[in-house]
C-alpha cells in the first residue's frame, strides 16, 4: 500500500465517488388543488381485511377416552403449524379438556 494516499483518497478508491442525487418534486406542477378530494375519516371499529394466504396445516388423529383401557373414540384436529411437536402438543391440549385418556395416533399435513 503506498502510505502517500490520503484517507479521502482511499475512501474514494473503495466506495466512488458521491453521486449528487437530482431533487424531485413532491407534487407534479401541473395538478391543481381542485382535484384532490380530502379523504374520509377512517372507523377504528372496522374491521381489517386479511388477506387469504396459504397457510401451513397439520392433521392430528388422537385416540381419546373417559375409561382406562375402555371404550376410545377417534378424534381429528387440525392445527396452523408446521412443527409436529407443537401441532401435537395443542391437540392434546385441546382434548385433555373433555377426555381423560389421549393417545396420539399420527401426525399428517394436510
């Protein structure tokens, strides 16, 4: 490296030199007042649009029962998740609230 280069020099060097950036205007000079509309009020209780997006489903099927070794029932949840843990994990949560006895059976996406 030649120690004679200055600091300004070797920033120019690696980074260019500052481009000077045009102004632009905000408002074309050929609109007038008179066409722009002021804007309504927006309703904080209205609701927002969501838009529909695909989102990632996992099928839970969970044998489900009241009686230890006694009569089980099928059931299915489906969660909004692509992780099996938490996929599995909220649907034995989901199921402990009516049944006693949960066993999960699979884990598929949907």
């Amino acid at each position: 490296m030649n120690p004679e280069f200055t600091e300004e020099e070797m920033r120019r060097a690696l980074f260019g030199s500052p481009a000077v950036a045009e102004k632009i205007s905000d408002t074309p000079a050929d609109a007038s007042q008179s066409d722009i509309e002021p804007a309504q009020p927006m309703n904080m209780h209205q609701k927002k649009k969501i838009a529909k997006t695909f989102t990632p489903r996992l099928k839970v099927t969970l044998r489900v029962g009241n009686e230890f070794e006694g009569k089980t029932y099928e059931m299915i949840h489906e969660a909004d998740t692509l992780s099996t843990l938490l996929a599995e994990q909220e649907a034995v949560r989901a199921a402990k609230v009516k049944y006693r006895y949960v066993e999960v059976v699979s884990v598929k996406s949907m």
